[in-house]
C-alpha cells in the first residue's frame, strides 16, 4: 500500500499466515554479508548456501532476515540483483519468506570505518563478526555510515527503490525492514531523515508487504534485579514505531525482560510484533527459555545466526569481555555460545535446542491448519 497499514490491515496480513519462526542469515562460508553477496568466489560459495537453506527447511523454519550490500548494488550492479534473485528463489523454493534489511546504524566511527574491497575477505579469530574493531567492541565515537555522505545516500536511495520496484508485488519476500536498529552506534537521531525518506520511498512503490524498522534500546533495564525497568522508548524509537505497519524489535536480554518488552510493545501499539534479533545465551537468551515465550505470545521470531562459520557470531561481542573485567556485568556465561544453532558438520550446537523448536514449530503449524478449516 502508498500508505501505512492499520491495526485491522496489519492484524489480517499476520492472521493469515503460520507463526513466523526464523533467523538472521550469514552463510557459514563467508565472513560477512558483503562477502555473501560479492562476486568472488559466489559458484564456489553456493553450494554450500544451499544445503544451509535446505538444511533449515528440514527443521521447519520458514523466515530468514537478510541484510542488502549498498557496495555490492554500486559496483556489482547486474551480478548483484541476479544473485539476490538466485537467493530468494533458493529460499522460495524451501518454503522460507524473505525479511530484506536497508539502513544499518550499528556501525562504527569514521575513523576506524573501512569500506569493504572485493576479493578474499580477512578474518580476525576469535571475534564475533569475525572482525576485531567491530560495532560490538564497545568503542567510543559516533558510528559513521554511507548514508551521511549526500551522493551516497541519493544512491542508497535508488537501490531500495529498484529492489522493492522488483519485489514490491512478490510473495516471496515476506517483509521489508526500513532500517535496522535506529540511533546504535551512537547514532542518536542522526538518521532519521534517512530513514522516513526510506519509509516514503518504500511505499510509494505501493508494495504488499509490510513495512517496519526496529527498536533495541527498550530492552536496556534498571541493573537492579529485584526492580526491573523498561527505559522508556526515546525520540527516534518511538519515531521508527509509529512509522511500522508491525512492530519489530531486537531482544538479548533475560527472560524477566523480554516478558515486559512484549507486555509494553502490546499494550502500546497494538499491532502484530516480530522480535527480530534474539538468542544470546551468555545473557540468558537462550531457546528453552524464550522459544515458548515467543509461541504463547504469538511473537515472530528471527534468531541470530544458522550454522556456525567465518563471521563467527558464536563467539561473545567484545563488550561482554569489557564490561565483565570492568565489574560491570558479571553474570555471563562464557562457557556458552553466544548465536547460531549448528555447528559446521551440521549437527546441533544443542540437541535439545533443535528439538525445542521442532516442537514449538509443529505446534504453531497444527494450530494454524486447525483455525484454517
């Protein structure tokens, strides 16, 4: 629609389809999504991506979330969008709908900023993301993105408005997520110009899908924890929320938090939520504790990370180790994996994990062929 949806229109569009249940996507044999999606190497890299894709629809899971490479769009044009097309038909055919991700605030300053170059993609062993100086590594400064530089951003432009041209009537994409975590990186408001051109440009493509850009400090609470506190939703949060046609959100905290995020984001919207980044199991985040949570609540779900690999996201952000030497946070589980579910030969991480989502998966799709009939 060239408009925002309504509650009503929102509540049909997720009624009418089986509990959302997937994950953010890197494959396992590419140290990052730029590296996903450049040319070097792609025949080689496909193989493997495909029995990644195929091994996810044998668990039952039916989302994933992908994140667009401007850089690759830029100088990659043509290989670029026929690689995104070879992408979502491989997930089509395994019956998996697309999240397709545009503006990314979870960057790093300027000064430590580097722009991806094309070829073999170094890795750091032994970080998360595979890259030491990472938006995880807690550094001070403010996140620097492409988007601030005016001729970038008229082409970062172009390149949402061609992919949504494409896909704006395609079934096979399943979501359009505007902006991924608004104000990180220290960010602030500094892109929220951006992201309402991204929200009017997006819908006067006059797509079927909805539109949403998520929030992630709510999840932030008082340390006390007898007396636990939401942080109130800020300027440019709650600017990304009512811009939503349905409500997304990012949660790695314990299960006591995650409870009152949802009660909050109900009661305070009223429109269909997604947690779109969970499972942080060194905080607590784990699938036996929220998997249920998010079933009961009818809450879609993407959790970080499929089969283990180069970006390697099992290991913990950065920040975990720092504030931990710090006394900051203690209660932390190092002995844990952080994201992902299967480890490089594809057997689970945790067995009992996989079998907690079959089973939470099968519920959801028995429920939602009984209300069918």
């Amino acid at each position: 629609m060239k408009r925002q949806w309504t509650p009503e229109e929102a509540w049909e569009w997720y009624n009418n389809r089986p509990w959302i249940c997937g994950f953010n996507y890197v494959p396992a044999n590419c140290a990052s999504r730029f590296d996903m999606w450049q040319e070097y190497r792609h025949e080689e890299k496909m193989p493997g991506i495909i029995a990644e894709i195929e091994k996810a629809h044998e668990y039952g899971f039916n989302a994933i979330r992908i994140i667009m490479s401007f850089e690759c769009w830029k100088y990659q044009h043509d290989g670029y969008m026929e690689r995104v097309e070879e992408f979502i038909d491989l997930c089509a055919k395994n019956e998996i709908g697309v999240m397709i991700v545009f503006g990314n605030d979870c960057t790093v300053p300027k000064e430590v900023y580097k722009a991806p170059e094309f070829g073999p993609q170094h890795v750091d062993m032994g970080y998360h993301g595979g890259i030491a100086k990472s938006p995880h590594a807690g550094m001070a400064g403010i996140g620097y993105s492409v988007i601030d530089e005016p001729d970038l951003l008229e082409e970062f432009i172009e390149m949402i408005r061609e992919i949504v041209t494409k896909y704006a009537k395609d079934p096979r994409v399943e979501v359009w997520d505007v902006f991924n975590e608004l104000g990180n990186g220290r960010r602030c408001d500094k892109s929220v110009p951006a992201m309402e051109r991204f929200f009017e440009v997006i819908r006067s493509c006059d797509p079927i899908q909805p539109l949403t850009a998520c929030t992630w400090l709510i999840v932030r609470w008082a340390r006390d924890p007898l007396n636990p506190k939401l942080q109130p939703l800020n300027a440019w949060e709650r600017r990304a929320l009512e811009l939503s046609d349905i409500i997304s959100y990012h949660d790695y905290r314990t299960l006591d938090t995650s409870v009152m995020v949802i009660d909050y984001l109900k009661k305070e919207f009223g429109r269909p939520l997604l947690n779109t980044e969970w499972l942080h199991r060194i905080q607590h985040n784990t699938v036996q504790t929220h998997l249920p949570l998010f079933f009961l609540e009818k809450v879609g779900c993407y959790h970080w990370g499929f089969v283990a690999g180069l970006n390697q996201t099992y290991e913990p952000w950065d920040s975990n180790w720092t504030n931990y030497y710090k006394g900051v946070e203690t209660d932390v589980d190092f002995t844990k994996w952080q994201h992902d579910i299967l480890r490089p030969n594809f057997r689970p991480y945790d067995p009992r994990e996989m079998e907690t989502f079959q089973k939470y998966i099968t519920l959801a799709k028995a429920q939602f062929e009984a209300e069918k009939k």
